[in-house]
C-alpha cells in the first residue's frame, strides 16, 4: 500500500484504482487542518483510513506543523486510541 501526498491539493492518497483512499487538509502557516478522511466501501474495514491518518500525523511532525482534527474520524476515533500524537494537536482547536 503506497501513500502518496498532493501537496498542490492538500491530500494525503492510495489509489485503488478507478478510486481512491483519501485525507484531505487545508495548510495555514504551521498548522494542517486535517478536514475530511474518506476510504471507499471497497476497502472498508482494512485499517486504511488509520494509516492515512498516520502518515498525515508523521509528515506534519518531520515539518513542524500542528494539527488541527476538523475530521470527525480523526478527533473522535484516531486520536482517542492513539495518545501519542497528542501533543502535536493545536489546543487552540478546541
């Protein structure tokens, strides 16, 4: 599985194919607003959506941004079970 990154269109992808697996962000100065994570009903349930997330989190630590989880996934699932990323979540986001 290769995760590729469209800095031109703010995304992190696998491509499946005719579709694709999907972490969409929007950057502001040090910070990346993680906004939409989307996996096709093909490749559901395969952990997909979570090593986007990561890769996501990974680059944003290499570079030196923040996150801002505007993704419900990302806020709600991801980061409850993943703590050590806490630290790289801009407080001001909540």
């Amino acid at each position: 599985m290769k995760i590729e990154h469209d800095p031109i269109g703010q995304k992190f992808f696998i491509s499946f194919g005719n579709e694709e697996a999907v972490v969409a962000y929007t950057q502001v100065n040090e910070y990346l607003d993680l906004h939409h994570t989307e996996v096709p009903a093909s490749q559901s349930g395969k952990g997909i959506a979570e090593e986007l997330v990561k890769f996501a989190f990974e680059f944003a630590r290499k570079n030196g941004y923040k996150i801002i989880p505007s993704c419900p996934y990302i806020k709600n699932k991801f980061l409850p079970s993943h703590p050590e990323y806490s630290d790289m979540v801009a407080e001001e986001a909540f």
